[in-house]
C-alpha cells in the first residue's frame, strides 16, 4: 500500500484508475482496493480525490497559478470540473478561497485522520496514519483537509444561447448565462465565473450558426423593422450580442446582465471585434430594473423569460419596450443536447433521457421558487396576443455535429456532461451515476475522451412577436 500512496501523492495529476494504480504497485485490483480501504480508511478513487484538492488548495494559497493552471496540475481536465468538486468538498469555489483568510477552509475535524495533528488549511500533511505503513516510507499521507461537503440542473430544452446544459440557479434577476436550476443549498450557487465564462463562450461559438441563421430570419421578414437599437436580455459574455451586432450594422446593441464579470468579457469581445463604437453593457436586475433597459427596436431574450416568475408580466414589460413595428425575439423550448446513442454499451441504456427527466425535475423545483412564480400554458404565440403583440412565426433551428468531434467540441461535450453530473447528484440512480464516472475517466476506453460515437445534436427555437406600428 505505501507504493500505492506514494504514487498518488507524487503525481496527483495523473488519469489515475484502480486498475492501472494496482498495476504499477503489483498487486490485483480488488486487493488494492480492499487493502487500500482498511488502512486508509476510504477507496483509492476517494482519497486521490481529496489529496488533489488539498495540493490544490496549496497551490491557491501559495502560488499566482491562474485557476485553469492549478485544475490541470492537479488532474482536471477542465477548469469547470475542478471548480465544481472544490466548492462540494471545501464549501467555497477557488477563487473565494484563494481571497479568504490564511486558515479559513471549514475544514471539518471529524475527517482528520486519527492520532494526527490537526490540519491546517489545504496544508498537505505526510504523517503515518496506521501502524501498517510503519517504516513503508517517510512520506506516507494520511487523507488529506477536507472541508464542508457543501449538493441544480439543466432542463432539456431550456439551454441559454450562452450557457452550458446546466449552471446556476437566477431568482429574481436576469440570468448570468450559467443556466442552472436550483436552490441556495446546492455547491452551484456560487459559481466563479472566470471559469465558467470561458466554458460559456465555448458553447455558444459552437452554436454560432444557429443564431446567425436565425438574425438573417428575422432581418429578411416582410415586418422587420429598422432596427437602431437592440437589447439582449441575458447576454452572458456576449457571443449573440456580437452576432446580432453583426447581423444589423446599423443597430446599437446593449448586452443585458446580472453579472459583471460575464458583461466584461462581452465588451473586451466586441471591442477585439472592431464592434465597441456601438456596442453597451448593462447591468441589471429583473423585474427590478426593466425601466432601466430603455426602448428598442429589437429585443433578444435567450432562455431568459422563465428565469422570472411571471412570465407573462415580463413579456408585457418587454412589448411595452418595443418601438412602434419592433420584434421581441423569444429563444424558449427546442430540444435537449443529445450526445450520445441510446445504447452505449455501458449500464442501461437510455441514460441521456434519464438525465433528461432528472434535469426537467430540477425545473420545476427552480420555477417554484421564483419569487411571484405563476404557470403558464407555454403557448408562446397565445402569450404574444395576450400582451398586445402580433405573432410573426417561429422556427428552430439545428446544431448537427456529427462523430467524430473536433476536440473543441469533445471538450465541450466533456465539460457538460462533468457539470450535469456534478448538478443532478442524488436525482441519478447509483448505476448511471457510476456509468458517468466511467464516461468521464480519461483512462476509460469507453469514455468520452475516447469513444469514437460522441456527437452533438440539438434545437433552438425562436418565436417572434411585432408591435404593430
């Protein structure tokens, strides 16, 4: 066990498996397992898990590594993931606990191992733990810190033009593009956006398509209107404000959000686009501040409208916005992401759909708790009449990338799927959530690092609504 220990410790960034640990240490793989497990008192997987996290947090603390930097020194292969497991297992995201005071990690004293010192925070300690690793090696570790284990979703179909399937959950304000659905008590709530930024950018521009086809629609209908001013409501970092911006020279186009961070990156993009003479951002919270956005000519709200609990008093505010003739451009519905066949050979098949089904529950906890929160028959054209606009049509549109990926997308497809696993937790079943493990090892031939079968399908849909002149 003391060579199994030392390798972990050693190279903590290495894809390791219980198979291939147990083959550089010369032993079977249920032995290892076994073993490992009565002297260290967690399987191998658990505590390369938490001495990752703990160099991790060394490394936070200690060094001006960027959070990307320290993700892949320590094994994860995006920034997302590690961001993700860091805020379960410490209670706050990197970023946080790289500001916080020397000592703060909530560490939880019942996971110190026993007869050690107490821990410090994200301190690596290397003291024996059981007396069966005397005299192995001087650097045998026991567990490494860990702090608070802290658990959010993607609803199929509802994915933000800027936002991954799943991200964090958006009360009573516009959506941060992360598109998440859940509650306070979920380890998403605080997302650290300078990692999740660049995930969100990534999806879009994958997207790019889709949203470039659908401005061309909108610009080349019979009623469209001249369009001077456009508003994105929920812009994230801006990949379709930059689009729609391109698609109607003319047009000022102001980039509406919730996060600063996220309408940072939207500005410094339209400014490397040559866009920033007519280009804004706007800070603002919804329903609060729908004074604040000022009237439009076109308003482009992405997977935003069901982020507020009454949607049809929001789609009143948005055609009370519009000039005489604009368009209110609603993205809600279309189809989930699909990226892998039915059957996968793993586990039962199906699993995509019982993610699905798993992400739609999540829903409809999230709309619940909206503030005001009221249902509505999802009949966007009924809705449209309802609040004094005309319906002009909707279409949806595709994004087909068939196997095999190019790695940008692969990396998305990983990315994602490492999100929806970390956000659905308990709502899988044991057995898909150790499919999900598997699919996410890099070591796996079966993963998604490795199978030639990954792909990616889905829809948007856009419905629009003109004010008549």
């Amino acid at each position: 066990m003391g060579t199994a220990l030392r390798l972990l410790q050693d190279d903590p960034a290495h894809p390791w498996t219980v198979a291939s640990l147990a083959a550089r240490a010369g032993v079977s793989r249920a032995g290892l397992a076994r073993r490992f497990t009565e002297l260290v008192g967690e399987p191998p997987m658990s505590y390369l898990t938490a001495w990752r996290l703990a160099v991790a947090a060394d490394l936070l603390r200690e060094s001006d590594a960027t959070v990307e930097a320290v993700a892949r020194k320590v094994g994860y292969s995006t920034p997302f993931a590690f961001s993700s497991a860091f805020k379960r297992v410490r209670g706050v995201s990197p970023q946080e606990f790289r500001g916080g005071p020397p000592g703060d990690c909530r560490a939880d004293a019942r996971d110190a191992p026993a007869g050690s010192p107490g821990r410090a925070c994200g301190r690596r300690e290397r003291s024996p733990r059981h007396p069966a690793f005397a005299g192995t090696a001087t650097k045998l570790a026991v567990r490494p810190a860990v702090g608070d284990a802290g658990p959010m979703s993607s609803h199929a179909g509802h994915g933000h033009h800027d936002a991954p399937a799943s991200a964090t959950p958006v009360h009573a304000h516009v959506p941060a593009h992360g598109h998440a659905h859940g509650t306070g008590d979920d380890p998403a709530t605080d997302i650290d956006w300078d990692v999740l930024g660049p995930l969100l950018e990534q999806e879009a521009e994958l997207g790019a398509a889709q949203y470039e086809e659908a401005a061309r629609w909108i610009a080349a209908l019979p009623t469209a209107p001249d369009v001077r001013r456009v508003l994105d409501v929920g812009s994230g970092p801006g990949v379709v404000s930059c689009l729609l911006a391109e698609a109607f020279p003319e047009a000022e186009v102001v980039a509406v959000d919730a996060t600063p961070a996220l309408l940072r990156r939207a500005a410094d993009r339209a400014r490397r686009l040559g866009l920033g003479d007519r280009f804004r951002t706007l800070t603002a919270e919804l329903p609060e501040d729908f004074a604040a956005l000022g009237e439009a000519d076109l308003i482009w709200a992405g997977n935003s409208l069901h982020h507020l609990g009454d949607q049809r008093a929001a789609l009143a505010e948005f055609a009370a916005l519009l000039r005489p003739g604009g368009t209110v451009a609603l993205v809600e519905g279309g189809l989930p992401a699909r990226r892998l066949p039915r059957d996968i050979g793993i586990g039962a098949p199906g699993l995509e759909a019982r993610m699905g089904a798993a992400s739609a529950t999540r829903f409809e906890h999230m709309r619940s708790e909206l503030p005001g929160a009221k249902r509505e028959i999802e009949d966007w054209s009924a809705l449209f009449g309802a609040v004094g606009l005309t319906p002009q049509g909707t279409r949806s549109f595709l994004l087909d990338l068939p196997a095999p990926l190019s790695r940008p997308a692969r990396e998305h497809v990983i990315a994602s799927i490492a999100r929806e696993r970390e956000v659905l937790g308990d709502l899988l079943n044991a057995e898909d959530s150790a499919v999900l493990e598997r699919l996410l090892d890099p070591e796996d031939p079966e993963g998604l690092h490795h199978r030639p079968d990954v792909h990616l399908l889905s829809a948007r849909t856009v419905h629009l609504g003109r004010r008549v002149p």
